[in-house]
C-alpha cells in the first residue's frame, strides 16, 4: 500500500506521548497534509492540460481532516462529500494512487475501489459487500459510505448510518451481529461546506438526529465562500454555528453539543475532536464542528478561478492563513522540526506524489495503447483487401496519432473503418467485428454493469414459494392480510425494522402494522416526525449496515419530497460503486385511486424514469404485496412498493403461509384469458379492467388481461408480448397521465418483446387526464380510467377491425 496510507489516528494527547514520539506524529500529519495538498495541485494542471476531465480537490481544508482522522477508528463510517481527501489518506481508505485513478476514470475496481473510474474525482467509497454478494466484516474496517455530487444530498444517509449504532447499542437481540457492530461504539462522521447548511436536507437531518439522539459528527468546512457566493447571501447572521445555538443540548433536554474552531489551529483541531467525538461515541449524543477560516487555495473546482470573485484582501488573508503554512510556522517554532528538515520533507513529498501520479497515468495508457494497436493492426489487414485501402490507413494513420487517446477513439476508428467495409465480404472484416464484439462486452462490464447487485442474493435467486391456502381460509381486509405478512417477518427476522409517520403508536394509517409495535418494542417499528427526505435516508444507512429497513412514505405523493435521496443516493450505489455497496431498502408506500389531488398519486412515468436502480412493485392487492415483501425481505436489493389505496378494506383469503410464499419480480400474471384484445395494466385499475371485461364478454369481446405485478423489471418472461400474437390488439390502461407510465410499458412490449410484428390495429394508451385527480367521486371519474372509459376503448378497437360487427357506439365522432 502507498506510503501515504500509514494512519494519522493516533490518540493526540502530547502528556502521554515523549517528544520524540510525539515529532513523529506530527511530521507525519503534515507529510500526510502536504502529500495531499500537491495531489490537489497537481490534478488541477492534470485537467487544465486535457489529461483528466475535471477536478475538484481538498486542498485549504488538510489540517482539520487531520485531526479528524485521529478520532475516527475501526467501525466508524463517514458520509461526506468532495473536499474529504487528506481524511481518507489519514485513515488509510484511500491513497494517492488511488486518487489519481479516479481522476483519470481508470475503470478498474483494483485501481479505484471506490468507483472503478465511474465518478469524478474525491468521490469516495470503502468496498464492504464481498465478491459472493456476503457482508464484509465492518466492525473491524473503517468504512466511507460512497459519496454523491450533491453537496447536501448525503446528509440523510449520515443520519441512517448513525441511527444504525442506536438501534446497535440498544436492542440487545442484536447482539448477535458482531460483523456490523461493537456495542454501537461506532460514529457516523459527515462532513459538508458552510453553503451547503443552506440546504434544505442539511437542516432536516440536523432536527431527526437531535431528536433521536445518535452518534452522529458533522463538520462543517467553513472558507466564507460557496462556489463565488459569500456567507452574507448564504447565512443569517454568516455564521452556521450561531445560529444553530438553539439546538444546543441543555440539562434535562436533547439536542447538540456545538463546537467551534480555526481551520488552521492544529492543536486546538486536533484537541476539540477529540473532545467531541468522544462524547458524540459514549454518550450517544450528536455533535456539530465548525471549522471556519478555512481557505480553498485553487478555488472551488477547474472549472474556473476564485481570484474571478475574491477581493484581493481575501485572497492575501487566505495566502497568510494557509492550514499547511500556519502548521509548518508552528511545528518550527515548537522545535519539532527546522526549515531545512522541513524543506526536505517537502521535496520527498513532491516526489513521491509525483510517482504515484505518472504511475496510475502510465499503467492507464499502456492498457489503452495495447487495445489500440490491435485494433489498428486488424483494420491494417482489412485493408490489404479492401477497395477503401487508403481510407481505412487514413483511419489507421489518424488513430494512432491521438496524442493520449481513449477506448472511445479506439471504437470510433473501428466503427468507422467497418462504415467504408460495409458492402465488402472479407474475412478481415468478420475477424475485426469479433474483436469489437468481444471489446464491446469488455467494454460493458466496464461501464455499464451492476446497476443491481447481481449477487447470490439477489431477489431474481429467491426461491418462488407457491401461495397455499386452507380449505376454510379467513377473508379478511386487505390491511389485516399485510398485518400478518409483517408479524411473521418480524417474528422470523430480528433485523427488520420499520418506521415512518405514524408506522408505530398507531400502525400507520391504514393499520398494516397495527399491534406490532406493541409486541416487537418501539425500536422496532417507530414513528417518526414528517421529513420523507430522512426517512429514506435513514432506512439507507440501516441497510448498508446490515439491518432490513422498512421506511414508509405515508403517500406516493408525498414521495416527491424524498426523491433526491431516492434517486441520487439509493438508486445509483451499486451502480456507482460497481457493486462495492449495497442497501437493501424496502420502501412502503401507497397510492392511486383514492380522492384529491395529493391522495390519489400514479406518477409512475415519473418513478420509472429517475429510480432505474431500484425495483418499482406494484402489486393489485394485498396477497401480491405480501408475496413481494417476503421475496425482498429475503433478498438484498432496494425496492418501492406501492400499495392500492383503496384496497385495505377490500376482503382477501388468509393464505396459510402468509409470511413465507413469495411473487417474484418481474413476472407477470396472466388474470384473464382472451382472444381479441390484449389489455396491460397494474395496481388499482385492474378490478376495474376485470369487470369491464364482463359487460365486453355479453358484447361478444374476450380480453386478455395482463398484471406485470412489477414496473421495473417489466415482465422478463413477454407475457404481453406473446399473447399480443394471439390477439393482434393492444391496449394500456394506466393512471399516470398520458404518456407516462403507458409509454415505458409500449416500449417494452413493441420494441423489447418485438410485439409490434404483431398487430393489426393502432395500439391504444387509456390514461389519467394531464391534471391531477380532484376531490370526489365524480372528479375521480372525469380524471381516471372508468370502466366505462376501459369499455369503450375495448369495442373502439373491435369497430375500427369489423364495423360491421361492431358498429360505433358513437356515430360520426
């Protein structure tokens, strides 16, 4: 491992240390600063010159990430953002090598763990599942969630992976789960700029972990500036901490403990972290640290300069104030070190920086060049034989002059040189497709793998346990149905937890966990204030630590206010890590036909579109919904599920194994077998599918009706598309409004499954109107598909194929 991951968490505490020990220390706190920042300078020329796409570093910011490190240990995780650089090489989860492999997109797990090249740079991560899809042993690693772009965005998940050391430390039926945790020991650190406490999430998160009371340490990294914006446009009164000074924890009440200290005081950093995080560690009690007069030496990012909006009075207070400066001013005035031992300390550090960079972007070019040449070597054989002989050398000629070329340019050329072979039959031509072929799936695994686990527990793995009934089953409400599915789950695995508004006391709205708390205890299903942002990321932090967390957004309407942890965060971690982390989430929700505009939710085309990453389950009654949370529940991937409003109250059989049978996803269900028209649809509109399709049958049309049961996958095995080849006629009846949901569900079957070839008549899509449903019955029947609408949409396509048998039921319109 690259010297700069020797670890700077050491205990600081100068009283037990000798001098010598305590230099040794010190000399190599700065190193680890200093190495850091000429990574940060160093990348920045890396992109002004073209080599790397863009840069945003850490560098202003070396010093309290120094100190912070000392109190991070074993079992503490981070959730950050992209400033955090000289901590992860502090601590040892990452190195310089590392670092310039993500600069540089080096799509390589073994180079960059955190995101085999797949984010930009500082973007960090820590790999904690196994390559067989098993937990890595996390308390005894230190352990980085993968941070996200969004400046704010990972703030709910920090307070998920706090809340995971509560839940840890005090329901001892945990105990057994000595991989996840010691005693709930472990810290959750975050750390976010000073603009981004504007943040909407930022203050969210602050109250749900002062209210619950977790081991939760955010620090804010405070340069007076966001991008070129001041702290005066940012901040009431400029000052994060003061502000704040209302959650100051006071005897007899929750709340903070708040600190405050000078991003260039390596003492008094070194001293208050260690004050902080170990109250925040035995007391459970969240803390803030605020490091103000820090400075950012290069400005915010590559993308432009700070001297653009810094007066020059700032920018001489930034030069003087420099971290790393005001540190080497003190360590040799303190005789710890002379200017001639620091000035070669320096030198080394430059060099060895510089080493691990031309390392990463020699070893990166050196496997792009032996792609390249044997691309060119093959479009050299095509051409011996080839009419276009000069122009595919020309593709050659100009391929390899690329001064530092990439795999696009290698395809680009091979694509282009098989454009000018296109009408040749050559067998250097089939031998140059194979190679792309096998380039191309090289090419995909590289980019485009592991938008799911794809581990060995994978719900697609989970065994499909039939429903069983007994012959005198109970009907029962649907909501009494999903009550037992819940009780058996939570009497099976001692992991799951549920929590949302009013999920416990009460058990949630509709009363699917109604009792529960009662007898599993309020650690286990627990109510929580109204913040859907939070709620999600609480549940993903449990789930990247090894709980199963059930986190209830009370309606899919209100979804919207949890999105951007949704679909930033949760959708995108396998992805992002290239199946270095996972979170199993299940999040419950409900909605469709109800009454009023934010109770009768279908934006599905909305969902589909921004969650790829998630599973999107939407199950028409309560048995499907059962079976779907028994298959997640045994399984390690994130999924939404969305209950029909209007389908607790409706009577079900209780089957017999209500907590074991299980739906697989993507699966769908033929309901109903027919000859003349094909009809898709999901969630509450298919009872309304079902008995339109008996007043159809007196007017002599058969449907077949099709349940997907899950959005995303969308039926795998082309139900749809094969009973389109029987009844050559398609119609979609959704609740989104048009062209939502209804036009991802026509892609799969007539472009996926190729049910195109397949029709003899215009396709039809039967929708929600643009609006969103109004309050009352009647302003849900103007609104939503009716089965009247679903009627005629049916004898519509009848009469447009046999007016004669099926004249229309309008004439002239």
């Amino acid at each position: 491992m690259p010297e700069t991951a020797i670890h700077a968490t050491v205990n600081f505490n100068a009283a037990e240390l000798s001098f010598e020990d305590f230099k040794k220390i010190v000399l190599n706190d700065y190193r680890i600063g200093f190495e850091s920042r000429q990574a940060s300078l160093i990348g920045r020329r890396e992109v002004l010159t073209g080599k790397a796409k863009f840069g945003i570093f850490g560098d202003g910011k070396e010093v309290a990430q120094l100190a912070m490190a000392k109190a991070f240990r074993k079992g503490d995780w981070r959730a950050g953002y992209y400033r955090d650089q000289t901590f992860m090489f502090a601590t040892g989860m990452s190195n310089l090598e590392e670092f310039f492999a993500q600069l540089y997109a080096y799509p390589d797990v073994e180079k960059d763990p955190a995101s085999a090249g797949r984010q930009m740079n500082c973007h960090y991560a820590t790999r904690f599942v196994n390559e067989d899809g098993s937990w890595a042993n996390q308390a005894e690693t230190m352990n980085c969630s993968a941070d996200i772009s969004p400046t704010g965005g990972h703030m709910p998940r920090l307070l998920g992976l706090a809340y995971a050391s509560k839940l840890y430390r005090q329901n001892k039926e945990l105990g057994y789960l000595e991989n996840f945790s010691v005693n709930g020991n472990e810290v959750a650190f975050g750390t976010i700029g000073n603009g981004s406490t504007s943040e909407g999430l930022f203050f969210e998160t602050l109250n749900a972990a002062g209210v619950l009371q977790v081991p939760m340490a955010i620090s804010v990294w405070d340069d007076a500036y966001a991008i070129s914006v001041p702290a005066r446009l940012q901040t009431t009164k400029e000052d994060i901490s003061e502000i704040l000074k209302g959650f100051q924890r006071e005897t007899g009440t929750n709340g903070y403990e708040i600190f405050k200290v000078r991003g260039w005081d390596y003492v008094a950093l070194c001293e208050t972290y260690e004050r902080a995080i170990t109250i925040c560690r035995e007391e459970h009690v969240p803390v803030l640290i605020h490091v103000n007069e820090m400075t950012q030496p290069q400005g915010h990012s590559t993308s432009g300069s700070h001297e653009r909006y810094k007066s020059k009075d700032r920018l001489a207070w930034e030069e003087e104030h420099d971290c790393l400066l005001q540190m080497r001013k003190w360590m040799i005035a303190s005789a710890i070190a002379t200017d001639t031992e620091m000035d070669e300390l320096e030198a080394t550090a430059k060099k060895y920086v510089r080493n691990c960079q031309r390392t990463i972007w020699d070893q990166l070019g050196e496997e792009i060049r032996a792609e390249l040449n044997e691309a060119a070597q093959l479009i050299e054989q095509l051409a011996k034989d080839a009419p276009a002989e000069d122009k595919l050398l020309a593709v050659v000629a100009e391929l390899r002059e690329c001064p530092d070329p990439g795999r696009k340019d290698v395809f680009t050329a091979v694509r282009k040189a098989l454009r000018l072979a296109v009408k040749d039959n050559l067998p250097a031509k089939q031998v140059l497709i194979s190679w792309l072929n096998d380039e191309q799936v090289k090419n995909a695994d590289r980019f485009n793998s592991n938008l799911f686990t794809e581990t060995p527990q994978s719900p697609f793995k989970v065994p499909q346990v039939p429903v069983k009934y007994d012959d005198d089953a109970r009907m029962l409400d649907g909501r009494e149905l999903l009550n037992a599915c819940f009780d058996a789950n939570f009497e099976r695995d001692k992991t799951i937890v549920a929590f949302g508004e009013d999920v416990g006391a009460i058990g949630d709205v509709n009363q699917g966990f109604a009792g529960l708390q009662a007898k599993y205890g309020d650690l286990r299903l627990t109510d929580t204030g109204i913040r859907e942002a939070t709620i999600i990321g609480q549940g993903l932090g449990l789930a990247m630590r090894g709980l199963r967390p059930i986190a209830e957004i009370q309606y899919l309407d209100y979804m919207l206010y949890s999105l951007n942890v949704l679909s930033d965060d949760l959708a995108t971690l396998s992805y992002r890590t290239r199946g270095g982390q996972k979170a199993p989430l299940i999040v419950r929700t409900r909605g469709h036909r109800l009454e009023g505009i934010w109770h009768s939710g279908s934006p599905l085309g909305l969902i589909l579109s921004s969650l790829r990453g998630i599973h999107i389950c939407v199950p028409r009654d309560m048995t499907q919904a059962a079976g779907m949370y028994n298959t997640l529940l045994r399984s390690d991937e994130p999924a939404l599920v969305i209950e029909c409003l209007n389908g607790y109250r409706l009577k079900e059989r209780l089957p017999a194994n209500v907590g074991e049978f299980t739906v697989p996803l993507g699966k769908a269900e033929l309901l109903r077998e027919g000859s003349d028209v094909t009809i898709v649809s999901y969630g509450s509109t298919l009872r309304i599918v079902m008995e339109a399709a008996l007043e159809l049958e007196k007017m002599g049309i058969q449907i077949e009706v099709i349940d997907p049961q899950t959005l995303y996958p969308f039926d795998l095995d082309n139900i749809s598309g094969k009973s389109l080849k029987k009844t050559s006629k398609l119609l979609v009846v959704d609740e989104d409004v048009p062209g939502g949901a209804s036009a991802y569900i026509l892609q799969n079957i007539l472009e996926v499954q190729k049910g195109y070839y397949s029709l003899d008549a215009q396709p039809k899509t039967l929708c929600a109107k643009e609006h969103r449903a109004p309050y009352g019955s009647d302003g849900d029947y103007f609104s939503k598909p009716s089965e009247d609408d679903i009627i005629e949409a049916v004898y519509s396509l009848m009469s447009d194929a046999d007016p004669q048998k099926f004249p229309p039921i309008y004439p002239g319109y």
